[in-house]
C-alpha cells in the first residue's frame, strides 16, 4: 500500500494544493481512504493529520469506510427528484437491506446517493460502477441489481 | 498528429489542409456519446457502428464521429447522417446495419427511426427542421456535432484557434479586454457580472503573478449545461481562457472540474495534452513570447465549490470554505493573488466574440443581456436537452415551443430557474423574457442554466423541501444563519409535509430566510431560502392545504396521502399483487378486484407505476 | 491575510468614518469591529478573537453600513473601514437579523449560559423553534479552537470536521489527538464553554480531544503547573537546555 501512495503523492510532485487530488487518486486505488494511505499522506507531505482529515470528512467524494465491491449510485439531482428519484432509492434501500451509505453483508454494493451526474434529461438516474441507467422505476430496480450480482 | 505550430500562419496552414478534408463527397455519420445519452445505451451503438463498417468495408466511403452531447437528449442514442441532415433517435445496436446499408450507402431515408411530431404525428427527416432545434439558436452547442472532442484537428478544421491567433498578434491585451467588454457578455456561472469589467479589475489588480480559472464545477442539481460543453467541445472553453489569460496578464490557469463529471475530465485533460503538442498552451504559444500553462483540478463532490472564493480555497488543498468578499477576488483571489475566475459557458463564449466581434455579438439577445444562454431543460417536459437560446426570449417559447410543452398532456404548474439559489415560477410568469435582471426581479435567478419543469404531479412544499435537505447537506457549516437557519426550515417543512403544520410556521420561514439572506457570509446561503420565499409566494395555497386541510394536492407528501384500487377500473391482473414489495396487495380472488392494506402500505408507488389501467388512485 | 501589526503601520492613511452618528478616524485596513471596540462602541461578536485571523463564522457582530446610498448588511469583523463610510450598529435591520440569531443559536444551545445570556439582552425569552428540536449543544462552531491551535500555538492538533449541520471541532479520526500539547489555549479560546478541560491527580484532561498528560511538577515548590509535553514542546521550539522547566515560573 506505502508504494502505491508513495507513488500517487510523487505524480503530483509532494505539491500540498493537490492535496484533494491525491486523495481522489488513493481512492480510486484502494476504492476507499484508508487509514494508513492518510498517515503517510500527512506525514509524507508534512500536512497535520487534522488537515487531512478534515479534508476527507468534507468532500462527499471521499469514504473512510471500506465500500463494497460495485458503488450503486443514486441521483438525487433536482432532475431526478421531479421524477421520483427518490422512490428508486427507497427502493434500493430495501432491496440491498442497507441505507444510503451502506454496505451489504456480502460486500458485493455500497449504496450512494449523489446530487446530480449530469444526464438529467434521462432521469431518474442510477449509476453502478461506470454504467448508468436512465429513467429508472421501481420495477426496473431488481433487473438491474442482478447483473452485478 | 503534426509537430508544434511556430505561427499563425502554421495554424491556418494546418487549418486549410484539415478544412480541405471535410470537403468530401464521404457521407458522414455523427454519433452522440455525450453523458446524458449513455444511460440509454450510446455507447453499444457506437460499437455497432464500429464493427459494421469494420465489416462491411465502408472505411472509405463514411466518415464515422462520435461527437459529445447533441442537446436532445431526451431522444438519445441520437445519430445525423449526412449528406442530409438526416436525424435519428432511439437506435438501437441492431439498426446500425440498416443505417449503413440503407442510409449510408443508398440514400433511402428509414422513417422508424425518425421524430415523429407528437400531435401530428408528422415524421421529420432533417435535425434543422425539428421544432426543438428550429427554435434555438446554437452558436456555442452548435459545434458539438461536428467535432470528435477527442482530436485537436476537428476543432481545428472548423476554424478552432484562430481566435487565438487573432488575439495574440492582432490585438493588445487591453483591445481584447475592450472588445469583451463592448460585447456586453455577463458572467453565465449565475451572478451576470460584466466578463470584460471583471478582466479589467484584474488586469489592473496589483501584483506581478496573476491565474485565470474555470469554473467547471456545475453543482447546481438538474444542471449540465457545461458538462455538455466541456465534454463535447473541451477546446473552445481551452481557447476562451488562453485568450483571457493574455488579455489580463496570467501565465496559469485552473480548470476546476466537477468530481461528478469524469467524461468532461478526460475529455479536457485530453485536450490540453493535445494543445500543448501543438504549441497552442505551453511556452511560447503559437511564437508569439505568450507564455501560459493549465492545470486541472478535480473537485471533491461539494457544491459550495461553485463559490469563487470556497472554489479557490479548494484549489489551495484546503477545506472548501467561502469567505468574505469585501476584498474582491480578482485583487485577492488564490493563494491571495489575483484571479479571474469565470464559468464553462463564459470561456467559450470568448472564441465567438474575437472572432466575429463584439458587434455580432451584440445583435443576439437584448441590449443589456447579450448573446445567448444554455440552459439544461429537464423534468416533466417532452423535449429534456441542453438548449441554447438568445437571451431574452421568454420563458414560454423554451417549455412549449422547443420543449414541446408538458409530458402525457398534463398541466404546467411551475418551472425552476437556478437551482437551490433560484425560485420557482408560476405559469403566470411564462411570458417573462429569460435575463439575469428579468429572473432576479422575480426572486429566481439565472444560476448555471437549470430549467426544470413541474406539472401538476408535483408539489410545492415538497419542492422547497427537497431543496432545503440539498442545501442543508452541502452547507460548508461556516456561518451560523447558513448552517442553522436551514435546518431550521427544513425542519418546519418537514413538519408541514408530515401533517404537523401549524399556521404561524409560514411568517417564521420567512423571518428566518429574511435572515439569511442579510447575514450568510456567502451566496449559498443567501440564496438559500430563494426556493421557499417563491413558492410561499407564488404558491401560497399549497402551504395552507398542507397545514389546515392536512392535503397534498399532487399526490406526493407520504404521510398525506393514501393509495387505493378503484374497483370497477381493476381487471384482476395481478401485477400490482406482484410488484407490491410490503405485501400490502392481495387478490381476493378471480375476477374481483385486488385489495390494498393499508396498514401494510410503504406508498412506495410501485402499484400506481406498474398499473396500466389505472385503477390505483392516490388521495 | 496575515495578522498585521497595528503599530508598524503608524504611517498609513486614514479614513474618517462615522459609526451611529459620530465621526471617527481610523487606520485604513483596520476592521469596523475593531475600530468600533477601540472607542468602546459594543457590537456583540462570538467568533473574533485579536490573536487570530477574523473569519465570520457568528455573524453577531453585523452591521448596516451606507456606501453611495446604498445601505447593506455587512459582518463588521471582516469589513475594511474606509473614507466616508457610515455605520449603524444597531439599526432595527441589524437588530431583527441579529435576533434571529441568536434565536438558532439559542435553539441548538438550549442550555449554554453564555447564549442565553445574550439573549436576555436582546429581549429573546425562549427559541421561536419548536421545542422537540432544541439541542443541548455547548459548540456554536466558531472554529477559535481549531483556530487558535493553527494560528498561535502553531500544532493544528484539531480541526473543524465535516460539513454543514455535521460540522464541528475535532480530534484527527476522533481518536486522541496526537499533536496536541496541552496547552489548553483552545479551552481558554472558547467562547461558550464547550471544551471541558481539567488538571486532576498529576494529569491534564482535555475531554473533547481525547488527551490526558502528566503535568510537570515544580521540584522547589512541587505545584502541577503545566503539561510535560506543553513543557518538552516549548524547550525543543527555543532550544533551551534539558531540565529548564523542573522548576516553575514562581520558583525560578
């Protein structure tokens, strides 16, 4: 892990402004901030920890849980909302027997909700992994789970 | 791709061959693959379209593109064909061979796949002729069509960096700054402040080490105007903000991009590296001794970062706070130096105005709102997209004549300008023209570009409340007003929506919204209470149901309302039993109607959805 | 912005205000707060503190101000004073916000002396906010701890964490702060009581980050009189000799 952060921190030259960056980079290594990724991060680029934290508990962007192996992401843009969106995550919410934030027993989803991915003209929206799916309703929510399952 | 471009006259140089290209007798098929169409599945047809011609041999004789966001999304996957301006919708992968052979190779028009008029049920063949692009006026979306936004030498064949060029060697910073300013352009993030006025302070401003920045994180929820601009054509927003660089003296830039939007990310990051290998950002652009340099940043998923000076904070590393503005940014703006920072759709405007003046300009939209604004039209209207309109136009034009009016013929009730910083609009403002004074008056605002409609299945307290847990979740939680004030009314709402409204709840929203709209410490807050006070202003009657006749009108507050099977509409098919995930529907038995527990009900709507007769009534 | 010191800037321009009526001068680049409390003109404010940089998190300290006819609400901590510049302190405008203010401040402390307090002086006799929702907090958020441990004692032990109503002072991962030293200047900082701190058998409790430290004890006097690791801190910063702290100040 200390190599793979090692080597994100060095892409960005130990530049202390790309702080969020860096981050963003560990997560989409290790799907989640770990701990230990933010200790070397402070202490590797001479940032309190109380920097990096408060960092990372700012940005929605950032988990300091470990998440499941597919994200299902919600939209709760304003777009979604007027059709419903969030009746599609009630929906996953008692599908997945988690609440948003959540991750099932098995490890297999996270459940996330966002404010707008910017396809709001397909609304409601669900995003799993790098797939979306527009214009969701409660019917289509099984179907769609059971391709990652 | 060739090596770098030493002059201007290497660029039209470059720009004459690759324009020469386009001047074929190829037939020519544009696919959308911006990110609204992927939910509904572009990216298989591109493929399709890649293997066919792959398989068919057609590598000569069709030129294939997939371009970024076409605007209609609604209708997407999305293709035009020429020669022809041939537009089809909804294909599907199976289609691509008969689009090929039919379309491509013989000319013969196939009508299933085209627009059918609604009402009339008239097929339209040309994209120029359907209503919802006839009525708009596409001078910065236009291009996305025709240009791949992955490859500089698209851009550049439609004439892509002469501006630039044009601003380099034919202008002094201060003319460009002069003619940006006679153009009228105000700021498109939402605040409509005068884009040449605010170089200006900038280029003036004290201090040697000056940065530009694009505002790229579109926060506002139901807005995407710049993500499709960004993804579909990253090189103009590039091109407007060298050209302001040099105009105001800066040798860095930022482009601050939403965490939300990868494809807009790659996309620009793409085409700086594009720009840099061809000498058009970097040392020495284009010969001219102008030196400047890019470099972006991904946001972190909060939508306080749309605010200059929280946006700026986290560009430093820091935790995205506002403060003050009583120094302005552009004396003091990153790292305390100053910085111009201006939207997406801003930037891009700038190519268009060096190109062709500021009179041109001028002659689109109204005297004091010039040129034109793209606005994302989502909701309940027929035609969602991103639309590009003069300014000026009146709201009415933009729902019904290019959005085709209201979903399965129901009535308009509202349409939301703005986002959590904007109200919403009866139908009696419809005939307001769209300006940023023109919305402000009325207590909306222009914000990013969000449009979205709202019939009569919506309600308005349930709107205001939606936008209240929005804010109240994307608060940074500096100021006092910002943080509890919110809550506070979100709170009240909630109590209105449960049924627990009492009557002096309405003069203590708006004591509390009065408060935050004098003493938040920035505009996310003061704008915050903007979606209450317009609908306790234009949709009074709503509240006072909810709280006296304990109603909601549109069927959406859960704890107001109750789900029934009418009788004589129900035929006993049984797939409400089924849908229904608490097991609150059980048929009684053939051929009489299902019953609904009401006990047992979560009023998750499943049955009213999946009931096509409708026989699930919502009281 | 960096804390400016007041005195080397002697020769700097002056504006001449006027703050409620009467005419004022003033340092350009002071604050309206400041220059009001110099003349002893009282603006209630929660989140200022002259040792460390202004940041308007309270907004109490807002004031109506005139600039070419216009007036506007603006937070007098953060506002440069400047020629011709017109105050009120306390317009019915900036009483009605400031009532309001306090009114949230007071339905999340329902219980903190200090808010109460400022509300009796405003006449507030309880919350407009239904009183199912009142919280017991002690913090408003003003951020001076975390502040004042950034900007004066120079450790950034703790900071504000998370966002929006979630939003408070703490420890790094909620766990014992690390680089804390006990010094307790965040205790002292705050200005409602929210720290609780406490010097009990040979030991420094600092409840909210998590912290206890053995406290030196004077060798002539034997007082407890600050933390071993405030003292160990201290003596590395300015490279005194070991030992230099066995004794306390009163000793020495």
């Amino acid at each position: 892990m200390k190599d793979a952060v090692t080597a994100i921190i060095k892409k960005y030259g130990n530049d202390k402004s790309q702080l969020v960056s860096i981050l963003q980079d560990i997560q989409s290594e290790f799907n989640y901030l770990p701990r230990a990724a933010l200790d070397k991060v402070s202490k590797k680029m001479d940032i309190p920890q109380s920097q990096v934290f408060a960092l990372a508990t700012f940005f929605r962007a950032f988990s300091l849980k470990e998440r499941g192996k597919h994200i299902v992401n919600v939209c709760l843009g304003t777009a979604c909302h007027v059709r419903g969106g969030e009746l599609i995550l009630d929906s996953l919410q008692r599908q997945l027997g988690v609440t948003t934030g959540g991750t099932t027993a098995d490890h297999n989803f996270t459940l996330e909700s966002v404010n707008c991915m910017g396809c709001c003209a397909t609304g409601p929206v669900v995003k799993i992994g790098d797939e979306y799916f527009g214009h969701m309703t409660n019917e289509k929510v099984e179907p769609m789970l059971n391709k990652y399952k | 791709m060739p090596g770098k471009l030493k002059s201007p006259k290497e660029l039209e140089a470059l720009h004459k061959k690759l324009a020469k290209g386009l001047e074929t007798d190829k037939a020519r098929v544009s696919v959308c693959n911006g990110t609204a169409c992927r939910p509904y599945g572009s990216n298989p047809v591109v493929e399709a379209f890649k293997a066919a011609i792959d398989k068919k041999g057609l590598a000569d004789k069709v030129e294939f593109k997939v371009t970024g966001c076409h605007g209609f999304c609604e209708r997407g996957p999305i293709a035009i064909v020429e020669p022809g301006n041939i537009f089809y919708q909804k294909i599907k992968p199976e289609d691509v061979p008969e689009i090929l052979d039919k379309t491509v190779l013989n000319k013969q028009v196939i009508s299933r796949l085209l627009f059918k008029e609604p009402i009339t049920k008239a097929e339209i063949t040309a994209q120029a002729d359907l209503p919802f692009y006839k009525n708009q006026r596409r001078i910065i979306l236009g291009n996305n069509v025709r240009i791949d936004p992955t490859n500089i030498e698209d851009y550049i064949s439609i004439g892509g960096y002469s501006a630039l060029a044009k601003a380099l060697f034919d202008y002094q910073p201060t003319q460009i700054i002069d003619i940006v300013k006679q153009s009228g352009l105000r700021g498109r993030g939402g605040g409509g402040f005068t884009t040449g006025v605010k170089w200006e302070s900038c280029r003036n401003a004290h201090g040697d080490i000056k940065y530009v920045i694009v505002n790229a994180d579109e926060g506002d929820p139901g807005a995407y105007a710049n993500e499709g601009l960004l993804t579909g054509n990253p090189h103009s927003v590039l091109e407007g903000l060298i050209i302001g660089a040099f105009a105001i003296g800066s040798h860095q830039g930022y482009i601050y991009v939403r965490n939300e939007y990868p494809l807009a990310l790659k996309n620009i990051t793409n085409a700086m590296e594009q720009a840099r290998k061809l000498g058009l950002l970097g040392k020495n652009i284009l010969g001219s001794g102008f030196d400047f340099d890019v470099r972006v940043n991904r946001g972190g998923g909060a939508f306080i970062c749309g605010e200059s000076t929280a946006l700026m904070a986290s560009l430093e590393g820091k935790v995205g706070e506002p403060r003050a503005k009583y120094t302005h940014t552009v004396e003091k703006g990153l790292w305390d130096r100053p910085s111009d920072l201006n939207n997406v759709e801003t930037w891009a405007n700038i190519p268009l105005i060096i190109n062709n003046g500021a009179d041109w300009f001028k002659k689109i939209g109204t005297p004091t709102n010039t040129g034109t604004k793209i606005f994302s039209l989502t909701g309940k209207v027929n035609n969602t997209g991103l639309v590009e309109v003069p300014m000026g136009i009146q709201l009415r034009d933009i729902i019904f004549n290019i959005g085709g009016g209201i979903r399965e013929g129901k009535k308009f009730k509202a349409v939301q300008t703005g986002g959590p910083s904007g109200g919403c609009l009866p139908e009696s403002m419809l005939d307001m023209p769209v300006d940023f004074d023109a919305l402000t008056k009325v207590g909306s605002m222009m914000g990013s570009g969000g449009m979205i409609v709202m019939d009569e299945n919506n309600c308005m307290v349930d709107i205001a409340k939606y936008y209240l847990s929005f804010l109240e979740e994307e608060s940074c939680g500096k100021c006092v007003p910002c943080r509890e004030g919110i809550k506070r009314m979100r709170q009240i709402l909630n109590d209105i929506t449960s049924g627990a409204g009492k009557e002096s709840d309405l003069p203590l929203l708006e004591e509390v919204g009065h408060c935050l709209r004098d003493s938040a410490l920035c505009q996310l807050g003061g704008s915050a209470p903007n979606p209450v006070l317009t609908t306790m202003q234009y949709f009074r009657e709503e509240y006072i149901e909810h709280i006296k006749l304990k109603k909601c009108r549109a069927g959406v507050c859960k704890d107001l309302i109750t789900f029934s099977i009418t009788e004589e509409k129900c035929p006993d098919c049984g797939m409400c039993v089924k849908a229904c995930p608490a097991e609150a529907i059980t048929a009684v038995g053939k051929r009489k109607p299902v019953v609904l527990d009401q006990a047992k009900c979560i009023k998750c709507r499943t049955c009213y959805e999946v009931c096509k007769l409708g026989a699930v009534k919502i009281e | 912005m960096k804390c400016v010191n007041w005195g080397l800037l002697r020769l700097s321009e002056l504006v001449t205000l006027s703050i409620n009526g009467n005419k004022y001068t003033a340092e350009k680049g002071q604050y309206i707060l400041q220059v009001a409390r110099a003349h002893g003109i009282k603006i209630p404010s929660l989140c200022n503190l002259d040792a460390v940089e202004p940041y308007g998190a309270c907004r109490l300290c807002i004031v109506e101000i005139t600039r070419e006819n216009r007036k506007r609400i603006v937070t007098s901590c953060l506002f440069p004073v400047e020629e011709g510049l017109i105050v009120e302190t306390d317009s019915p405008r900036v009483i009605g916000n400031r009532k309001m203010l306090l009114d949230l401040l007071l339905a999340r402390c329902s219980e903190n002396k200090v808010i109460r307090q400022l509300a009796d002086e405003y006449g507030i006799e309880k919350s407009s906010f239904e009183k199912e929702y009142w919280t017991k907090e002690n913090c408003i958020v003003c951020g001076l701890c975390a502040r004042v441990c950034e900007q004066v004692v120079g450790v950034s032990a703790i900071s504000l964490v998370n966002r929006g109503i979630t939003k408070g002072p703490a420890s790094p991962y909620l766990e014992s702060a690390k680089a804390c030293i006990g010094c307790g200047s965040c205790f002292y900082a705050c200005p409602t009581g929210a720290i609780k701190m406490e010097d009990k058998e040979g030991y420094r409790y600092i409840y909210n980050w998590r912290i206890k430290y053995k406290l030196q004890k004077c060798t002539i006097c034997g007082i407890e009189w600050a933390p071993e690791k405030q003292l160990e801190y201290i003596r590395k910063k300015w490279n005194l000799p070991k030992g230099f702290f066995d004794v306390c100040p009163n000793c020495r």
